[in-house]
C-alpha cells in the first residue's frame, strides 16, 4: 500500500512539471508529453491491481483464523483434564477402601489369675440359675420320716373317733436334692383315706417356718378328697442355693 502511494504522487509531480513545460512551447511540450504517456504505461505495468490486493488480504485471513485457537476447544480440553484426574483420585479412594483392615487377635489370659477364675465361676454359677430358671418349677422327691397324730392341745394320741377334731403332725427331709432345689419346685405327701379333711376351710393353705420359727420356707395347700387326699409344698427363695433342707408341717 506505502508503495502504491509514492507512486501516485510521483504520477502528480509529472502532471505538474508538464504544465510547467506548456508555457515553453509546444513543440517541447509534445515531445514531454510523449515521454510522461510511456512512463505512466510502464507504471501502470509495476503496480498491482485491486484484486490481487483483496485476494493477498483472503490469503492473509485462514492464517490468522488458524493462529487464533476456538474459545471453545479450550473449555473442551480442560474438561477432559478435569474429569481425567477426577477419574483418578476416585481410583486411588476405592483402592484405599479395598484394603482390609488386619484383625486383632486378643492375647489369651493367664489360666491362673485368681479373679479372673473367681469370674468364671460366678458365670458358670449365675448360668446353673439361670438354667433352673428357664426350666421352670419340678416336682423332687421328699421322705416322710416321722407322721403323728395330736389332738387340738398338741399332744401325741394313739386314737380318734369319728366326731373327734385333731391334728396331723408330719416330718419330712428333702436334703437328698442337695443344693438343686429352687422356689417353686415342690412335693406331695398322701394323705391317709381312713381320714377326711376340709376341703373350705381357711385352713386348707397354711405356711411352713424354718428351725428360727419366723421365716417361711415353704407354703402348704391341701387337696381334700371325699376321703384322703394330697397337700402340696411348695418351696419359697429361701430355698435357694441351701443344702440339707428339710422341715415339719402340722395340718
């Protein structure tokens, strides 16, 4: 373009000068003139045209389009970096959860620590009364070992009579059980047919005391028949964990 325009003003300073040279003649003037016309031809010939312009001006433009990079690209490129390191932090986490964790193994106690064997025996104990527990009550065995019959002052007869009130005063021992005797379990004891017994009167349950006299043992309730019958004793928590348990009962 710088080149074009020094032409062109060399092109005005031609004009000029042949004004100039009319005044002179006109004989020299044509002469010039004729000289100005191949000059302004071979210049004609050195300067480029306006589509040879345009056409170097497109050729320009697909390299400046190439060297700007699309916006665009760019976020795309990022993107994929960002979801890449994305994908491998969430590898190096599920790697780090898959590693299991090493069991502890409890180091064993000694054999002969002595709390450490009174606790195992207070377990083993509260499990045996545990077990009765589930079991529920049971019926064992007890021995009659000494039976009486008193009238209503208390003292040993030998005989009654059909209208006569009296008492019938029983022994019985139920230490064969040993320590295995437990509240609620219980045993019957027969009562002799040639006798008959109430079966409404307040009398039909009454307690059983120990060797003190105040503390309830077991509990009595009789089951009359049309003659004889049972009673039943039932043992109470004072029973429990006691060996050697035996008593008396009067009905």
């Amino acid at each position: 373009m710088t080149q074009n325009r020094g032409l062109k003003k060399v092109l005005s300073l031609a004009c000029a000068l042949c004004l100039t040279l009319s005044m002179l003649g006109s004989g020299t003037f044509a002469a010039i003139a004729e000289e100005l016309d191949g000059a302004e031809a071979a210049i004609e010939q050195v300067l480029p045209t306006d589509a040879p312009e345009e056409a170097a001006d497109a050729q320009e433009d697909p390299a400046e389009d190439d060297a700007q990079e699309d916006p665009a690209d760019e976020a795309v490129d990022a993107n994929a970096q960002e979801d890449t390191a994305k994908d491998e932090d969430d590898a190096e986490v599920q790697d780090a959860a898959a590693v299991e964790p090493e069991p502890q193994v409890d180091e064993p106690a000694e054999a002969d620590d002595p709390v450490i064997e009174e606790s195992r025996q207070n377990a083993e104990a509260v499990e045996l009364m545990a077990r009765a527990t589930r079991a529920g009550p049971k019926q064992v065995d007890a021995t009659v070992t000494n039976f009486r019959i008193q009238n209503l002052s208390g003292q040993d007869v030998n005989r009654v009579f059909l209208t006569d009130s009296f008492y019938l005063a029983m022994d019985w021992d139920a230490s064969a059980h040993g320590a295995d005797l437990h509240p609620g379990d219980y045993f019957d004891i027969t009562l002799p047919d040639e006798m008959i017994f109430p079966s409404t009167s307040p009398a039909t349950d009454f307690d059983i005391y120990g060797p003190d006299g105040t503390t309830v043992i077991a509990t009595a309730h009789i089951n009359a028949g049309a003659t004889g019958g049972t009673v039943r004793v039932t043992f109470s928590d004072w029973v429990e964990g006691k060996e050697n348990v035996n008593g008396s009962i009067r009905l």
